[in-house]
C-alpha cells in the first residue's frame, strides 16, 4: 500500500477490530512516518453521527482553543481580517472566537450548523487563519483536504495528537478511536515537516498536539511569543490591541433586538 502522504511503499503495522467488526489493518511509512489504515470503507456507519457520541471532549477542546488561537492571532497576525474554522462542526469554535471579537467564520459541509448561523465560510475569500480542530486524524486524503484548506488560508493552526517514535500497539492507545472508526489517519512529526515542505510553507510551532504551519514569512521570534507562557507584557498588549465581543452586534442583526 502507498502511503497517502509520500506516495512510497509502506509496511504493515498491524491489525485491529474497528466499531466492534471490521477487522482493519494499519500501516505505516518508514519514510515519513505517517499511518493509515486500509481504505477505511467503514466510513459511512462511522459518521452515522457527525459527531460522535463518544466525543465529551468537545466542549472543551473548543473552549481550550480559544486562548491560544487568540494569542497567535494579536501576536503574528492582524487582528481585524477574517478567519476560517475549518471542520467547524455545530459552529461552537467560530461562536466562541466571534464573542471575543475575531471575524470568524465556519466551515463544515457534513454537520449542522447550531451555534454559528449566517457565519458559514466562503471559498471565494481568503482567510488570514485556518483553525481545524481535530480534523487531521480523519482525513482519508490528508493532501487532497490540506489543498482545499490553503484555499482558504496559508496559515493552519490545527490540532491532531502525533505518533510517539516508538509506536503505540493500536489496542492500547486511545486516539486511536476504533470504538467510533473516524480515525484514519496518524501524524508524526516528520510527517508534518514534509507537508510542509510539499506545499512550501514552515511548521512553526508543534507540541505534539497542537500546531502551526504556515506562512515562512511570520518572524520565528513572534511566534515563541505567541506560545510562551510566560510573557506578561503580552498579556497587557494582548488586552490593549483585542476588538471588542461581536457577540451583541451579532444578536442584533439576527433578531433586530439589543443585547443587555
Ligand atoms: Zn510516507
């Protein structure tokens, strides 16, 4: 089997029972590291739910995300352009970051828009940030969906957990997911590089779950301010350069009534 990313020969890792009946296999490439399962033709009973049941850490992913995607916007970029939550599901990211005043918009063909309406992402705009929460580990054609995501923006900032070097048997790692079957795809660190690379774009910030690839322009020492957690300079300029909430503005164009 090819390897989805590099298009070399991969090796067979091993087997696995996925939603409790298909016996699937998984295989991984030397050259870039990235796994993948066999073509995942389970998909369809998998997504039966776009969201699955089993994902309780929905919420508060989307409310862990906030802070850092904030501060990599007031830092690297400019804080008034428009933004694109890529795989947005019920539109909860793109609510929260609008609330905090960033004109973000969502993106999800597959689900239901609950918490976003009106803010649905266009392709004929670009986007100064592309977020896509857990979105990487389901993607049956990583590089076919990264082309359709540069589209929208040359900056993603996306999380998806990254193979440790010494492989996890896949019945003891949890990310893994073969309960729900959504997860096919498994990155490591040199896969990264090499996407990047493919598209000629930098990886400038990776902590084995949460990274950013994009622009080789934005200057490397704004980006460890952006991750840096000990900066408390930045946290005054963060609050003296953030825009307002949109949350008001928002309610009063979908209802025509004020918010107190
Ligand atoms: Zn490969």
């Amino acid at each position: 089997m090819k390897c989805r990313i590099c298009s070399l020969s991969t090796t067979l890792f091993d087997e696995a029972v996925v939603l409790k009946k298909y016996r699937v296999k998984y295989y991984w490439c030397e050259n870039c590291g990235f796994m993948q399962t066999e073509k995942p033709y389970w998909l369809d009973e998998a997504y039966s739910r776009a969201i699955t049941k089993s994902d309780i850490g929905l919420i508060g992913r989307n409310l862990q995300m906030v802070t850092p995607t904030r501060k990599l916007i007031l830092t690297c970029l400019e804080p008034t352009d428009k933004f694109v939550d890529y795989g947005g599901g019920y539109g909860i990211f793109t609510r929260l970051m609008r609330d905090q005043g960033f004109d973000y918009y969502r993106h999800d063909p597959l689900c239901e828009n609950l918490f976003a309406g009106g803010f649905e992402a266009s392709s004929n705009i670009r986007y100064t940030l592309l977020t896509a929460w857990e979105v990487f580990e389901h993607l049956e054609n990583p590089l076919d969906e990264i082309e359709e995501m540069l589209s929208y923006s040359h900056n993603l900032f996306f999380s998806t957990v990254l193979l440790s070097t010494s492989l996890e048997p896949l019945d003891q790692w949890w990310y893994y997911g073969l309960e729900h079957g959504q997860h096919i795809a498994f990155y490591s660190h040199k896969t990264l590089q090499i996407i990047a690379q493919k598209f000629r774009l930098k990886t400038h910030f990776s902590d084995g779950r949460l990274h950013f690839i994009g622009d080789p322009a934005v200057p490397p020492f704004l980006i460890k301010l952006a991750f840096s957690e000990r900066l408390s300079w930045l946290q005054k300029r963060m609050q003296r350069t953030a825009p307002p909430s949109l949350l008001a503005s928002d309610f009063q164009a979908l209802t025509g009534k004020v918010l107190k």
